[in-house]
C-alpha cells in the first residue's frame, strides 16, 4: 500500500482541473505557456531534491540505507556533530588568526603611509619647484617660489628669492621692474592706451596693475623667510624620515601577537580532543560502510 499511495497522490494531482486542464477561456498561446510554465518548475523541483540527493550521498557515502535509513540517524549525526565540532574549532581558530594578520597588515600599511608623506615633505623641500599658481596678470605668471616670463624660447623662470618689485606709470604703459637677486632686471609693460582706435589689444587699468605688482612683492616676501627656513626645516623633515624607517615597533608588536596567537592555538588542548573525536567518527563510519566520509 505504501508503494501505492504516491501513485494516487501523483494521479489525483495530473486530474487536477487547475493543472491538466485549462480555461476554457484560454487560447492555444496561453495554454502553451501554462503548460511549459508548470514543466519548468516541475524541472527546477526535480533539481533541486536531486541535489539535496547527492549532497546527502556526498556527505554520508556507503549504502543508501546508511544514507537515508532512520536505522543509521545516530550513525550520521555522530559524525555531523563531530565534522561541526572540529570544523567550529578551526573557524575560531581563524578568526583569532585572522585579526591578529590584519593587525600586521593595517601596521605595516601605517608605516608606509606616514614613510611616503615625509619623503614627499623631504622632496618638496629639497626641489620646491614652481609651487602652486598665486596670479597672473598680461604676460607674467605668478608661481609661489617663481615668476614666469617670457623669452626667446617661450618662457624662463626667475626666481622671487632676493628679487625686488617697483611699479611706475606711464603716458602709455604701466610698468612693473623686476630685479632679481643677480641685478638682472625684466620690465612688463601693461599699456592702457589703446595704439590704434580699432585695436583689440588688452588694456589695463592702473589699480589693476599695482595691485598686482603688491601681490608679487608679498610673495618675494614670502618666499625670503621659507628660504631662510629653508635648510633648518629640511634637517628635521630628513631626521623625522630616519626615524619613521628605524622605527618598526608598532609592526614588531602586531607580529608578535600574530605569534604568540598561532603559538597558542597549536598548544590548545581543545585541538587534539577535537582531531581526535573526528578521527574517532571517521573510523567509526568507515567500519559501518566501508566508506570514508569527507571532511
């Protein structure tokens, strides 16, 4: 009778008007795609107890009765338990290690962060170039250790160390002199009479021009004390980066917690009682089946 009872079960649900028959009201399309709607789950139902099937088999190998039987349920979970024990041991023990790595990592990465900002600092002050863009007005460019002006060959830097600014106005230009720290002068000419009535050149204004020629004093300025500054603030950038490369103790410490944490988990005694009831199950299943189970 038991044989019997799917067999029923399965013909009362095939004379199912909801799944043999369709709506009257339905056409052939709809049909069609209720009827490939219902195989395509009954396919996907079938998958699926197919896989749990062959996980089950997988897990628990030998017979099917062994499998599956109720006979071997204490068979089975005292293997289960003794796989989840063992398994629950190694994830604890992973995730102290895992920590303790991170740790050492995050570490070494702050070291080699704060390593890359002081020589950034040394090599800003060894080679300070330009620096940043302060202004420019007409053919002069303003940089924070330079100013850009224009040459034979494009433009040459002179350099706002030492270097003294004067503004003068004229009939038809305004000036601003230049004079280097050499002597050498260049003079900007901003006209603000336009040459011809229809010209389109750029005029200036007086106050724009002054203005301006204030702005490149106040960056000489500038630029004579972080000289002066200079060599003192280049010997401390340097002897803070042979420090930062000497110092490895925060490094040291996270591995050595990484250590004594690999060291601790190897000496647990909780690790030998768990191999050995895995063991224990494995070699008991094994008798049973003749079959070794996974791990």
């Amino acid at each position: 009778m038991q044989s019997i009872q799917p067999r029923v079960g399965l013909l009362t649900l095939c004379q199912n008007p909801a799944v043999t028959a369709a709506d009257p009201g339905m056409t052939a399309l709809q049909r069609a795609r209720e009827t490939e709607r219902v195989m395509v789950l009954g396919l996907i139902i079938c998958a699926g107890v197919l896989a749990g099937v062959a996980w089950q088999r997988y897990r628990y190998p030998g017979r099917w009765e062994h499998t599956f039987s109720r006979r071997y349920a204490d068979a089975r979970k005292a293997w289960s338990d003794a796989r989840s024990a063992a398994r629950a041991w190694e994830s604890s023990k992973e995730q102290a290690e895992s920590k303790a790595r991170k740790d050492v990592d995050t570490a070494e990465k702050a070291r080699e962060e704060r390593l890359r900002r002081l020589d950034q600092r040394v090599a800003s002050l060894s080679s300070p170039g330009r620096g940043e863009r302060v202004e420019a007005l007409g053919e002069l460019v303003l940089f924070q250790h330079v100013l850009v002006v224009p040459s034979p060959s494009g433009t040459r830097d002179i350099a706002l160390a030492g270097m003294e600014v004067r503004f003068e106005p004229g009939q038809k230009n305004h000036s601003v002199y230049c004079t280097d720290a050499d002597g050498h002068v260049y003079r900007a000419k901003y006209p603000h009479v336009a040459s011809l009535p229809e010209s389109s050149e750029r005029l200036f204004e007086e106050d724009q021009v002054r203005d301006f020629a204030v702005t490149v004093q106040n960056t000489a300025a500038q630029e004579n004390i972080f000289r002066a500054r200079l060599p003192r603030e280049l010997e401390q950038a340097e002897s803070k980066w042979e420090e930062a490369q000497a110092d490895t103790s925060e490094v040291d410490a996270a591995r050595e917690r990484l250590q004594k944490v690999r060291q601790r988990n190897g000496i647990d005694p909780r690790n030998e009682k768990a191999e050995a009831r895995l063991a224990q199950a494995s070699q008991d299943w094994e008798r049973l089946t003749g079959r070794v189970p996974p791990r």
